[in-house]
C-alpha cells in the first residue's frame, strides 16, 4: 500500500514513462504481426509488482488453509480459477518487467472468473427460485386442505 501511495507522487522515472517506451513486437503468423508501445515502468512499480505476487501467493495460502481445516469443496473450485488468474498475472507480470515478449493475458483470466462465477451465481439463483416455487405449490396445497376441511 504504501508503494501505491508513494507512487503518486513519484515522478516518472521511477512510475511509469512514456519518455523511455517498451517497444513489445510479436508475431503470431505472417498475417499477424503485432507492434505495441507502452510506458517502461519504473523501480516503484517493478516493487509493486512484485509486492502484488506476494500478496497473491499469500491469499493463496490462506485459501489453502481453509480448505483443509473446512474441507469446502467450493474453495478446490475458488483455488483453480485463482490459480489461472494467478497465471495470467504471472505472464503479464514477466511481460512488463522485459523478461519475454508476449501477450497479456490477465484481462482474459479474469473474464474467465466473472463468468464463472456468473454461471454459479445463476446455477444458486435457479435453484432458489425452484425452492420457492416449491413452497408456494405445498402452500396452496395447505391452504386447499384446510379449507376443505373447515366445510
């Protein structure tokens, strides 16, 4: 956190610069031949990074931990989306402090969690609103009975 706030008041050399680019050519087939500038980052922001993982590898094992004193089986599912985020950090990570030339793949890696966990999210919904719908049909069943039963 405190490199965050350091950062904002850090000039450009140790940030980000769009004095020095990061020239990033990557060619993919013949056809597609990819060219991209970005900003070089700065020493503050190569910390972050790395302060980032860690924070990262940490969650992890606290998600860890977790499981094993819970057992949950949601986490097995929580600790495999965050691992292939984690990837994804990973790469970008490796990417822009100049150790190989690649395409970021974060932003994919975290579309595939909010779609999964918009398919959970939908999968508790239907089951709720099937519940419901279960105990309005036993409910009128009730109400049926009762009025029966008054006359």
């Amino acid at each position: 956190m405190a490199i965050l706030l350091i950062s904002f008041f850090a000039g450009p050399a140790l940030t980000v610069s769009p004095l020095a680019p990061s020239v990033k050519h990557i060619v993919v087939t013949r056809a597609l031949d990819i060219t991209y500038f970005e900003g070089r980052i700065g020493v503050l922001h190569q910390a972050e990074v790395v302060s980032a993982v860690g924070a990262y590898l940490y969650l992890t094992s606290l998600i860890i931990l977790q499981y094993r004193i819970t057992g949950n089986k949601m986490l097995l599912g929580l600790l495999l989306r965050l691992g292939v985020y984690f990837l994804g950090i990973a790469n970008d990570s490796a990417i822009a402090l100049g150790f190989y030339q690649f395409f970021y793949m974060s932003e994919y890696a975290f579309f595939l969690i909010v779609v999964s966990m918009a398919y959970i999210l939908l999968g508790r919904f239907v089951d709720v609103h099937t519940a419901y719908e279960k105990l309005n049909e036993q409910l009128e069943q009730q109400a049926e009975q009762s009025r029966r039963s008054a006359c």
